[in-house]
C-alpha cells in the first residue's frame, strides 16, 4: 500500500503555493505509506544567464558525505562546461550545466560513484529520502517552492528494500517521473525484455522503474506519453494506479480492474489527482470541483 499525489496548476497566481500545497496532500498520504518519500517538482525558470540558455538542471543525492562545490568544479573540468550549485542540504544539491546529459551523467559516475542522480530536466527538480513524508518536506523546505506542476508519493515496502534509491518518483529521462500504487507481477520478465532488446539497465529491483523505463523507452522511439502508458497497459501485469508527468503533461491510468484507490479533482485553477479524498480536501476550492475516479485502462491526459 502507497500514496500518490499530483496537482497540475492552470492558474499562475497559484504557482508560488505549489510546494506548500504538495507538502500538505502528500503529509495526508503518511498512514499509506511511511517507509519513505519522494516529490517531482516543475517550474518555470525565466531568463537563463548567457551562455545557459540550454541547460539542464539534475538532482543529485549522496548517503555519504560530500563536497558538492568541489564535485561541481570537477565535473566541470571533465566535461568542459560551467556548472552552477544550488544546494537543498548537506546530501541533496541541484547542478544545472549546459553540458549534454550523456556527458554529464557519465563524469558524474566516474569521478563520484556514491552519487545518485534521482532525476533531471530543464523544469524537473526531484527530491526523495526515507523517513516520514513531513520530516522529508521540511528537511529540504518543499512548502517554500514555487511551480506549476508536481507529482510526489509515500511508500509502504512490498517488493523491496528500504533504501532512498527504491523511493519514488522514478525519474529515467529528462522531465518525465512516474509514481506508482500497487504492483506488478511480470516486472521480472519485462525488465529482462528491455535489457536483452533494447540495452536499458535498470538501477534497483523496483518493479514500479521498470515502468517508467518501459514508458521511457516508448517516448525515445518517437511516441508520445500516451503511447508509453498504453504500452505499459499491453506489457505489464498488475495491480496498478500511474500518475506520470512530463515537462508539459500530466497523466493518469489505472489498470484492466481498477482496484488501486485514485481521485481526481477538476476546477478552472488546476487538476489534482491522490489515492484517497482526504489529500485533496485541503485544496483551495475544491468544494466546487469535478471530482471523479478513473475508469479502468482510461487514460486521463492534461497538457499546459
């Protein structure tokens, strides 16, 4: 049993609240899931400075103590790009560089292999840790970010570890993540199919990355996100509620019986999607909301 919680924002004046709103639905998923936590984060960044108008921004993350000015300035050096700090704590940073992300990814691997890269985007900042989904918020000041979309979830272990990289959301290209309630029973299989077939590497024994690869991979051969969660639909057997965004889109479907708890909430202002009510109830006007529950393998899609 996890909690999933999203919320896309049509209206801009409620974009300096995203964080705070996202932090008080996803508190409201803790008794779904209080082993660990992740959220995704979009935002506008406005006007580049000169030179980074093509960069990308990656989250990175550390269970070991490091020097994340010393790392920048290396990885600098390696792939001959600036590279810019913005650090969320002592284990979390964000590096935003102009340089391509193949070359970023794999300067990073070489010259700190402790690191993990959650995730990465020009709009995406992703955070994630065990412990309870508050704790988590308030550690890296989520309430104060500012955005126009989000995805985030709380996770109660069934099919692995305990670990930060088993936490959600699975993040495998630029500004796509996935968070997921529920399970799938041929994740094995699939995860085999994508290596023998196509080179993918999963990085944990999470069935809910194999996924968000499958859905990667779909969106790498030129299909869209619907296209890719319509894949996941013909290949993986479950029991399942997927929320999955891009850097424009937002997306929910649930599996062929639809016993996966998820709501949805529609007003002029935004759309918000939890497994349960009660994360949502906090939302400004929802009282006025078209609220329903998917329907089983119907794929709702919302683009900015």
């Amino acid at each position: 049993m996890c909690g999933i919680i999203g919320l896309h924002l049509k209206n801009p004046d409620l974009q300096p609240r995203l964080g705070e709103l996202l932090t008080q639905m996803l508190e409201a998923m803790t008794t779904r899931g209080p082993d660990s936590a992740g959220i995704a984060v979009y935002a506008d960044r406005g006007r580049s400075p000169a030179g980074h108008e093509h960069e990308l921004r990656y989250s990175l993350r550390s269970d070991e103590d490091i020097d994340w000015d010393l790392l920048a300035k290396r990885t600098a050096a390696e792939t001959g790009c600036d590279v810019r700090v913005d650090r969320l704590g002592p284990d979390c940073a964000v590096f935003a560089s102009p340089a391509g992300e193949a070359s970023f990814l794999a300067a990073v691997r070489r010259i700190a292999p402790q690191v993990r890269v959650p995730g990465y985007g020009r709009s995406m900042v992703v955070v994630k840790d065990v412990g309870a989904p508050a704790a988590i918020c308030a550690r890296y000041g989520i309430p104060g970010w500012g955005g126009y979309q989000g995805i985030g979830h709380t996770r109660m272990a069934t099919e692995s570890a305990v670990t930060t990289a088993h936490s959600h959301p699975f993040a495998p290209a630029a500004d796509l993540a996935l968070v997921h309630n529920g399970s799938f029973s041929n994740y094995a299989t699939v995860r085999r199919q994508l290596a023998a077939r196509k080179g993918i590497q999963c990085d944990t024994d999470n069935d809910s990355e194999v996924a968000a690869r499958l859905i990667a991979s779909r969106m790498a051969e030129g299909g869209d996100l619907e296209d890719g969660l319509r894949t996941v639909l013909k290949e993986m057997d479950g029991f399942f509620t997927l929320l999955v965004t891009t850097r424009t889109q937002f997306a929910v479907v649930r599996d062929s019986f639809a016993c996966k708890p998820a709501v949805i909430a529609e007003t002029g202002d935004y759309v918000a999607m939890a497994s349960e009510y009660h994360a949502l109830a906090g939302l400004p006007g929802v009282t006025g909301a078209r609220v329903f529950e998917p329907m089983p393998e119907e794929i709702h899609l919302w683009s900015r």
